[in-house]
C-alpha cells in the first residue's frame, strides 16, 4: 500500500490495480473555483481563458477541482471553447472526469458542459 498525504481539504481516491492486486490511496487537495467570482460573464473568449488559466494552475498543481456554476449565465460557445475545450486538449478526457467536479449548478449549464464535451469526444473519435 502506498498512501500519499496532502493538506486537511482532500479527496481520497481509491484505484484498484488489478494487474498486481495493488491498492494506490492518493490524497488530493481540493480548489474551490467560483466561476462567478472570476468572470463577469461567460459569454466571451476571454472569459473563458480566466477560467482556463486558473484551473490549469490547480491541475498542475495537483489537486482536484471543485467548479461552483452558482449564479452562472448560459454559455457561449466562444466561453466553452476557451475554457473546457482547451482544458480538454491540454490534459485530456480523463484528467476532466477525474479531476473537475461541478457543483451549485441548473442542469441546463451542467448539460452545456457534458454536451460540449461529449461532441469534443465523438469528434476526437472521428480523426
């Protein structure tokens, strides 16, 4: 077993390694974004580079993201582009699912960002 250790504010991940019957236990601090409290609005490009930039940092960084949509406006394609969808080409599907969870949302902008992604994927899979 090995366990890695980081901060009080942590999300414990379990992996299973079934090739060599190994449990991996890593420690993850979490980064609390409010997404209104970065932007004015989420219908720009540069809106969506705020975003972007601030949750590579705490990717680099190593910790999990916890995005609040509180109060957020619907999405522009200019914002999504800028923000998920450089996310998604700079670390990728598996890092997103793993690493991002959105809270305080409408379902109606929850949906935006799963349907943007999912259309990034089937695209990404048509090449």
């Amino acid at each position: 077993m090995i366990l890695f250790r980081s901060g009080q504010n942590s999300l414990l991940i379990i992996w299973w390694l079934q090739v060599v019957g190994i449990v991996l236990i890593l420690k993850m601090e979490v980064a609390k974004i409010n997404l209104m409290n970065l932007v004015q609005a989420t219908s720009t490009n540069a809106d969506g580079e705020v975003l972007c930039k601030v949750m590579e940092m705490a990717i680099r960084d190593g910790n999990v993201i916890e995005l609040s949509l509180m109060d957020a406006s619907p999405f522009s394609s200019s914002f999504l582009n800028s923000s998920f969808g450089a996310l998604w080409e700079n670390f990728g599907d598996d890092t997103l699912k793993g690493r991002v969870r959105i809270t305080n949302y409408q379902p109606t902008r929850r949906d935006q960002i799963f349907d943007y992604l999912t259309k990034l994927r089937q695209v990404s899979s048509n090449k």
